[in-house]
C-alpha cells in the first residue's frame, strides 16, 4: 500500500504520504468492520382486522411512498410497512419476511390505483378512498381464509425488495434484528422454541404487539438465549402515524441505540419507554394513561409549586387515590363501579383544586362527572 501511495503523491516518507497511508487503511478497515445489517420480520400481518374497525388509513405509508418515489408502499400496511420504511429511509440492508402465510392463501387486491391514493391522503382526504378500500377487504374477508391460513395485502412484500418464506430458522439465521409480530403471548413460548438456538447471540429481538416485554423476555431466559429484548411497538397501525416505542430495561444500551436510531430515521420519530409501560402507552389503555398522568402532573405543579406542598408529601396522597380508585374497580367491576362511589360526591370537592395546572382540567372532569347526576 506504502508503494502504491508514494507513486499517487511521489512524496516518500513524508507526513502527507504517512497520513495518506493511515487514511486509505482506516477506510479499507471501516469496510471490513461493517457488515451487512439484516432484519428478520416474523409476520406478515392482514389487512382484514384494520378495515374491520374503520378507523384506520394509509396515512404513514403514503408519506414514506412520496418520500422514495415508491408509490406501492402507499398501502402497505403492518410489518410490511415497517419493513419498506427501514429499506428505504433506515438504509437496512436486507429485510426477511416469514410468515406460513407465504404457503397458503397470500391474497394481493390490485383494485386501487396508488397514486389516488397518495393524493387523497396527501390533500387531508383520506374517506374520499378508505371506504372503498374497507369494502372491498370485507368483500374479500368472506373468501379468503384467516391468518395464519390467508392474508389480504395491496403490494407483495418481494416487490418492495424483502424476501418472502415460511421459515423462522432460516429467516433469523444471522440476522442482527428480529422483529416479532406473533399471536398472542400465551402462544409465543412453543413458536419461538422452535428457532431460538437459530438466533445468533446478542441479536436483538423485538415484539410489536400482543406480549408484554417482560413475557417476551422471560421466554428468551427460560430457554437460555442470549439475546438483546425490547419492543418495536408502532402505537397504533404502523400504516397510519410514523411512531415506535422502544422498552428499555432487558437490552443493552448499544442494542437501545441502534433502534432509536433505526427508528427516528424509519418510522419518524421514537420514544424510550420504560418496559412495563409499553402497554399503558400503546395499547387501548393509552386513553387512561393519558388522563390519569395529565392529571398527576397538573397535581404536581399546582401542590408543590403553588401550596408549597413537600413533593413526598404530595406523592403519598397521589398514591392514596390512585391505589385505592384501582382497588375499588378491581372490586366492583369497571362495569358497576359507580354504583359503589357516585360520580357526583367529586363535585362538591375536585372543584376546590380548580387553581393553578389543575385549572386546565378540572372543570372538564367535573363536567363529565356531572353528567352522572
């Protein structure tokens, strides 16, 4: 290498060749250390159970289509969509896709035309397409078998540059990311058994939905495997917003790192989480979540800052109501607990804490309160 770089500079034993030479040989070693980076995705996901609710659209997939100029990821959806946008905006070098679906009835509507699509969606009009999307999936729902025996998707995987089959081992053979999106937890011990020594050590695994990560994990430890747990945890259908949530607390931070960073770059934003909170945060109780922790920061700032409260003293009555409004549901049953505390005895008291943050919320849960008199 020494000679080769004396005849490009002529200048033998100088500092220009020396520092030359040192170049050269840390880009010929940056290229050696860098490996291809794989992702194994188990699952393919169908449309059916997204159109059956009504609420969904292709919001996030239209983006990521007009941002490549691929307009067939405009109605991807699931996994699928995930994996396009690590493809295309994360720079991953090879996306896998398994799925026993792949065997059976993979159904793909060719119906709509992807760039009325994008155009809808990018005008803020989505209904003027969903509707017609969701009908014709129901139309199809009746014939197509359900997962794992069929699927209804609008683009095949292998045109958006993934690889397609219906075999976990060799998918997660030598990939540094494996992404799950399995049934449900009570089912994921006999299916992961069934690869887990495939896995390499230190590969980092993931899961969607369906599992909580401590479940996730405890199923890695009960079988020995070395691996590196947290969520890749859309929030919502992966095809409508651009988020991810990422549990800490069973992943080494380098493995934490490299998500947030495929993450920011691929779903848009990403957000660490705390493992046990992944739930409260993502799933259908984000809506108690969310008002119950508006509502313990509210408290905070107007006790300790405006009463003078101490913060300790503060906490303890916070967990007095929190603790022991969880225990009366967990007594009486979400469905009868207002029959054991009436709405309506709130109204006579909340509203003495209507000054300060809490000034923001109060008046509108004593308004919903008071529609129980």
């Amino acid at each position: 290498m020494l000679e080769r770089l004396k005849k490009i500079f002529g200048a033998a034993g100088t500092a220009e060749t020396v520092k030359a030479e040192e170049n050269v040989d840390a880009i010929e070693e940056t290229k050696e250390i860098r490996k291809k980076f794989k992702v194994a995705i188990l699952g393919a996901g169908c449309y059916r159970t997204h159109a059956a609710s009504g609420i969904t659209n292709f919001s996030r997939a239209c983006e990521v289509a007009e941002a490549t100029g691929k307009e067939n990821i405009s109605m991807t959806h699931s996994t699928i969509e995930m994996g396009a946008e690590l493809l295309e905006l994360a720079g991953v070098d090879e996306v896998v896709v398994s799925d026993p679906v792949f065997d059976g009835d993979f159904t793909v509507i060719d119906d709509f035309d992807y760039a009325e699509v994008i155009a809808a969606h990018k005008a803020g009009n989505p209904e003027d397409v969903m509707p017609a999307i969701r009908a014709r999936v129901n139309e199809l729902a009746e014939t197509v078998p359900k997962p794992s025996k069929g699927a209804l998707h609008f683009t095949h995987p292998e045109d958006l540059g993934m690889k397609c089959m219906n075999d976990d081992a060799e998918a997660v053979a030598d990939a540094d990311w494996v992404m799950t999106w399995l049934p449900e937890g009570g089912m994921q011990p006999d299916i992961i058994k069934n690869f887990a020594d495939d896995i390499k050590d230190g590969a980092i695994v993931t899961h969607a939905c369906t599992i909580p990560t401590p479940g996730l994990n405890k199923i890695f430890e009960d079988l020995g495997k070395n691996v590196n747990v947290a969520s890749y945890h859309p929030g919502a259908v992966p095809e409508m917003k651009g988020q991810v949530y990422i549990a800490e607390g069973f992943a080494d931070q380098a493995s934490i790192d490299t998500l947030m960073d495929l993450g920011t770059k691929a779903r848009g934003s990403a957000f660490t989480l705390p493992a046990n909170m992944v739930g409260p945060v993502c799933d259908m109780c984000s809506a108690v979540t969310a008002i119950t922790y508006a509502g313990i920061l509210a408290y905070r700032d107007t006790v300790t800052q405006i009463l003078g409260a101490p913060a300790g003293f503060a906490q303890s009555m916070a967990y007095e109501s929190l603790i022991n409004v969880t225990q009366l549901m967990q007594d009486e049953g979400i469905d009868k607990i207002d029959d054991a505390l009436n709405p309506a005895a709130l109204l006579g008291t909340a509203d003495s804490m209507n000054f300060g943050s809490l000034s923001e919320l109060v008046p509108t849960m004593l308004d919903y309160l008071g529609k129980e008199e």
